[in-house]
C-alpha cells in the first residue's frame, strides 16, 4: 500500500509554468521522455535538476554524465537497451576519474 503524500508534496499543488520552446527541442524532448519512460515535464525537470544539482560546478560535464547522455542518444536513436558492464578494477579507475572531474 502506498503512503499518501502531505498535500505540499502534492504535484497538483504546484502552480503551472508556461514554458515556450521551439517545436523541434519540444520533439527531442517528448522523445527523450517516451525514451526514458518519462512525462514531457518530468523529463523538463529531471534534466533541469541533474544541471543544478552541482552547485558551482557551472558547465563541466562529469564522465559519469557524459556516460549517461551517450547511452540515452544510443538508446533513442537505435531503440535499443544500452547495458555498460565494467570490471571491479574499471570501476575503480572511473570512479577516481569521476571524482576528480567534480573538484572545483
């Protein structure tokens, strides 16, 4: 059984915002979203908060990111599921390159 939501969390509770962008961002957009099993605003705001979610870090990409954005292209393009498999050892290495990409 689900836990019902405090009404402040409630998405109906927030107040629409009127958003305009040209058609062929709202296609790759609304294809993103059908891609990652999102609605259009839910993709809107997961890649808002994945921007914001770095404070300070301003425009640098992080591997783990740019990871993510290849295989999603891949996936939407191909329609096919992308699955990474990495060795302990790589996991290692990326994770220090991850790190190091998020120092100031």
């Amino acid at each position: 059984m689900s836990e019902r939501k405090r009404p402040e969390d409630r998405v109906s509770t927030i107040p629409p915002f009127g958003l305009r962008m040209l058609p062929t961002l709202r296609d790759k957009l609304t294809e993103a979203a059908r891609a990652s099993g999102r609605s259009l605003n839910a993709e809107i705001v997961a890649r808002l908060e994945s921007t914001l979610n770095d404070e300070g870090a301003g425009s640098v990409l992080h591997a783990g990111d740019a990871i993510e954005r290849v295989v999603r292209s891949i996936e939407t393009k191909t329609g096919a599921k992308v699955v990474i498999t990495i060795s302990t050892d790589d996991f290692e290495k990326f994770s220090d390159i991850e790190r190091a990409s998020r120092k100031p």
